[in-house]
C-alpha cells in the first residue's frame, strides 16, 4: 500500500509541476538548469513560452509510468516502482538528448 501510494504522489507531483511549466508563459525557464545563466542575447534565440510548454508536456508525461507503476504495485508489490523508475531514467536520458540538441 505504501508504494501504491509514494507512486501516486510522484505522479501528482511530476504533473503538478509539468502543469506549472505548461501554464508560465515562459517565466518557468529560469528553473532549466544552466538557462538563467545565458546571456540575455544569447537568451534571444529561444521562444521561451514554447520551451515552457515542451517542457510542461514533457513533464506531465513523465508521470504517466508512475500511474501505471501505482496499477502494477496493486497485483504485485515493488514492481510498478520499479518498472516507474526505469520508464522515468529512459525519460530523462531522452530529455537531456533533446536539450543538447535543441541547444546546439
């Protein structure tokens, strides 16, 4: 029960934070690691509002896996966590591959 839970909230917390970025209106990009250390002409180049958003979907979709890690964790304890955090470290590598790219 205690898993079913802890994915359920990390759900509710990935999605929380992906609506945030979806909703800034590009104000959420000071929060990108490295971002608001850009020079402001260097800081031009980019549509921040639609970053914002590409990372808000991004982000909501991460909490996908812990919603069906919480099912999973219901007919079999430990794996739906496990199963979440192996779909969310492919996520995130795949995340951080498109950065580099669109920074480029």
């Amino acid at each position: 029960m205690l898993l079913i839970l802890f994915d359920l909230m990390m759900a509710l917390i990935m999605f929380l934070i992906g609506l945030f970025f979806y909703k800034s209106k590009g104000k959420a990009v000071n929060l990108l690691t490295g971002y608001n250390m850009k020079a402001d002409d260097e800081r031009q180049k980019y549509n921040e509002p639609e970053m914002c958003i590409n990372y808000g979907i991004r982000l909501m979709i991460m909490a996908i896996p812990f919603l069906i890690g919480a099912i999973l964790d219901y007919f079999s304890s430990g794996m739906g966590c496990m199963f979440a955090w192996i779909i969310l470290t492919i996520l995130l590598i795949l995340l951080v591959k498109k950065r580099i790219k669109i920074e480029k």
